[in-house]
C-alpha cells in the first residue's frame, strides 16, 4: 500500500507522456477479436460471482496466519501459505527467490501525560525506529504543525525535548492526502535528530478519529541518525493540540522497547500461467508481509487475493492465453520496498530477457475499495489498447483516466528503470482509517467489491495477454519526476 510511493505516483505527471501522445492513440483503436471478449465477459461474470473467491483466499491468510511483519515467523509461514495455495491453483510455475533485509522487531510501547495527571496516550512506535533507554525518555514537549516548520525551527528550541508534529492527512477518493501528510512520519525522525530532539511524537498518518494509533516506516538517513518517534492516536494527538492552544507546556514520558535485531530473509513468491505463443508476460503483483497491527487483511491481503484469483481464473479458461500472467508476491514491502528492490536486481542481471519479457506491470496495494478508473504509463499504441480494454471494464464503473499516472509501490522500481504500467485504482475514502492500524481485519472487506476488484485484474490480464501490442517497456525510458 503506501509508505510516501502512492501519491507521488498518482500525482507524478511525466514528461515523456504528452496530451498529443493521447490523442494520436486514440485514432487507432486496436481490435480484440469476439472470441477473447466472450472469454473476458465470461471471467467478469466469474469475478463478480465470486469463483475462486479471493474473499477465501483472504480469509485463510489472515485466520491461519495472522499478522507477518517482514522477518518474522508468521513472515516465513506467509510465505509457505503462498507456496502451497498457488500450487492448489492452476499455475504452470510457482517458486520462490530470496530477499534478505535488517530486521525490526517491535517489544513495549508506552506513552504517558506525566504533567497532566499521568494521562494515558494511544501511541505506536514507527517501523525502523531506534528504541528509547531502558527506562524511557522524559521531556518537555514541543509542537510544530508541519514537517517545515520542524525544519525551520531553531535547534535550541527543540534541542533536549521531544518535538511533535500535528499535520492531520485529509480524505480523498484517490488517497493522495497520504502524501501531503506522510513526510512527517517519514522524515520526521531525522529532521528532528538533525535539531537535537530525543524523541518524536507525529499524528498519525489516518483519517479516522478512534484512538487507535497508525504506524508506518520512516525514512533513515546516509548518515543513519534519527531519534526514537512513535505516532499518536488522532484524539490523542487532538488532546496535546488542545494543551497547547490553553498555553501550557506538556511533558510527556515515553517508552519504546524496539529496533534492529539482526538480519533477516524472506521471500518473493511467484505463480505463472505461461503463454501459448510467447515467453512475455505480465506482472501482478502485491506484498506478502503486513505490520503486526491487525491481520493485514487490507494491506495487503486483499491485493494478494485479487492477483492470485484473477490469474487463476485466466489459467482455467479453456484457452490458454498467448502471453503469460506472472503473479508476484513481494516480501516486506512496508519496512522499505525490500522485496520489489530485489525482484528489479535480478531481473537486471538476467542476461537473456529479464526487464523486456514483461509487457507491463500492475499492481493491487489500497485496499479492497471497487476500482474506479484505469489509468497507465505506456506508449501510444499500449494507451489505444488500454482504452480497447476500457470498453470491456465500462460494465464494473470504471471509467478511463489518463496516461500519464503510474501507480504501486512493489513496482515503482521496474517503473522507475521503464517498465511499462497500468494502475486499475480502488476507492480509498475510507482506507486510511484503517490503513498500518490495529483495525485492519477481515471484517472491514466488502466481498462484493472485492470480487469486482478480480474481476477487473481477469478482464484486464486476459484482453492484454492475447493481443499482439508491445505496451512500452524499453521504449519509455527511465521514470521522470517533475
């Protein structure tokens, strides 16, 4: 889901795809012949029946296994579950390749008001964080509304202290709010070092308002200083807001039991459905790992249900397709993209394809909202098929966006070195009240949106998989932010 990637790629506008590129594809609408759109209107009614239910496959992961921080043991049990299920499945090929990370363990976690009756905070320590001392930090706290005026402040104001942030992240159908407020978790700790803090307190990254912290994992430095930092509940943070507009001066008690305890290794895991007529391909992917609040049911349970159930159901048409569906199920995405850094490496040193095998990349990371509108970052020819395909997702409400809009966050480094990619993107209006939070369980996904998610991934796998178009990968060139 996430983690600073996902606004930067819905708001990321590319140079190298113009409104002219558009509208030169759009006079050259590639035919699809009426056998494979039988088969596709077939596999939509099969997705939106619920077939192969993906709402199975995710409640097996998140009962049988639960929670799978990167590194940990219910991690490597996630990666046997994935094993043995594509197996099960009709995959052609299913294996796995290490990938290997510092690992982070999270221990005891306690916030206290100590200048206002020992009040009781609902906090939660950020992935990648150093611990406190053994018997915590006590502190004056200092408060600063964004990650700039923390990066604006003089030292001797926050030097000594515990600094907090109190941005709050906005809702939006497309989530972009994330970005806008994530900086803080992501940045903060450093930023906060650099000032000479001990410690940083940030609102959480969420849009609910329950006193259930969110974490996430922040960014370290080159020169790896960051101080011990922690997110607040929204009331909470609410609270200390309110302390501050009265003109007093908190201290809070803070501590945090965690941080790095070694390496560890974990696994991608993937599952192909090979092609009739060529050894191209496209990638599906999402992450295996959760945070150890909740079950990870949404983030990101629900993506690896959709791909699995959308390649499945291509794999069991009686025709097979021309070019193949790779299902990809990336390790520890939330303490870093480990997993999606390691699978662009050693596709980087496959001597005889690697990168060019894949037609383009998609990926289901945002929950398990229905998917409104498909947008890409392909070349011209690839954006005409898109809009092809576009007739035949019509019937799921999806509406067609705009070529200049790549989205994942497991692929953002394939789409960084010039894969192409198309982001089928889920409505996340409510995501982030539950996104990184104890309240990601089973219960908050609708099956029926859900299934419409499959659905989508099986119309779009099966049309693109069958047609002859190169979608752009090593014509685009690497990524270009502007």
């Amino acid at each position: 889901m996430k983690n600073l990637l996902i606004t930067v790629l819905i708001t990321v506008v590319l140079s190298s795809v113009s409104e002219t590129v558009s509208a030169q594809a759009s006079s050259f609408m590639p035919r699809i012949s009426g056998a494979d759109i039988a088969i596709a209107e077939e596999l939509r009614r099969k997705g939106m029946a619920g077939e192969h239910t993906a709402y199975q496959l995710v409640s097996s992961l998140t009962t049988e296994v639960g929670p799978r921080p990167g590194g940990s043991p219910a991690d490597a049990k996630a990666v046997q579950w994935a094993v043995n299920n594509l197996r099960k499945m009709g995959f052609d090929r299913v294996w796995t390749e290490s990938v290997d990370f510092p690992y982070w363990r999270r221990g005891d976690e306690s916030a206290t008001l100590v200048s206002h009756g020992n009040q009781y905070m609902a906090l939660t320590a950020l992935g990648g964080t150093p611990g406190t001392p053994e018997n915590g930090i006590t502190a004056e706290v200092v408060h600063f509304k964004t990650l700039e005026d923390l990066q604006n402040a003089e030292p001797a104001r926050v030097r000594g202290k515990i600094a907090f942030i109190s941005n709050r992240m906005q809702p939006s159908r497309d989530g972009s709010g994330y970005g806008r407020a994530v900086v803080a978790r992501s940045q903060g700790p450093a930023v906060a070092a650099q000032k000479g803090a001990l410690a940083l307190v940030i609102r959480s990254i969420g849009t609910d308002n329950d006193r259930l912290p969110h974490t996430g994992a922040i960014r370290l430095p080159d020169n790896g200083r960051v101080v011990p930092a922690a997110a607040l509940s929204n009331p909470d943070a609410d609270q200390l807001v309110r302390l501050f507009e009265h003109g007093m001066r908190p201290r809070i008690e803070l501590i945090l039991d965690v941080g790095f305890a070694g390496k560890a290794t974990s696994y991608n895991v993937f599952g192909e459905v090979t092609g009739s007529e060529s050894e191209d391909f496209i990638l599906m992917g999402a992450h295996l790992d959760s945070w150890d609040m909740g079950t990870g049911a949404l983030d990101d349970g629900a993506g690896v249900a959709i791909v699995m159930t959308a390649a499945d159901l291509i794999a069991n048409q009686s025709k097979r397709p021309k070019r193949g569906i790779r299902v990809a199920l990336f390790a520890n995405e939330e303490q870093g993209l480990f997993g999606g850094r390691a699978y662009l490496a050693e596709q980087l040193n496959n001597e005889s394809a690697g990168l060019m095998q894949h037609l383009f990349v998609v990926e289901s990371d945002l929950g398990a909202g229905r998917i409104y509108r498909i947008d890409g970052r392909v070349n011209q020819l690839g954006w005409a098929m898109v809009q092809s395909i576009h007739r035949h997702l019509a019937p799921l409400g999806i509406e067609l966006g705009e070529n200049d809009r790549p989205g994942g966050s497991d692929i953002f480094p394939m789409i960084q070195a010039g894969v192409a990619n198309i982001a089928l993107r889920q409505d996340a209006s409510e995501y982030f009240d539950l996104h990184h939070t104890d309240n990601d369980t089973l219960d908050k996904i609708d099956p029926e949106a859900l299934n419409q998610n499959v659905a989508a991934y099986a119309v779009l796998g099966w049309l693109a998989a069958n047609h002859d178009i190169n979608f752009g990968t090593g014509e685009l060139g690497p990524l270009t932010l502007n």
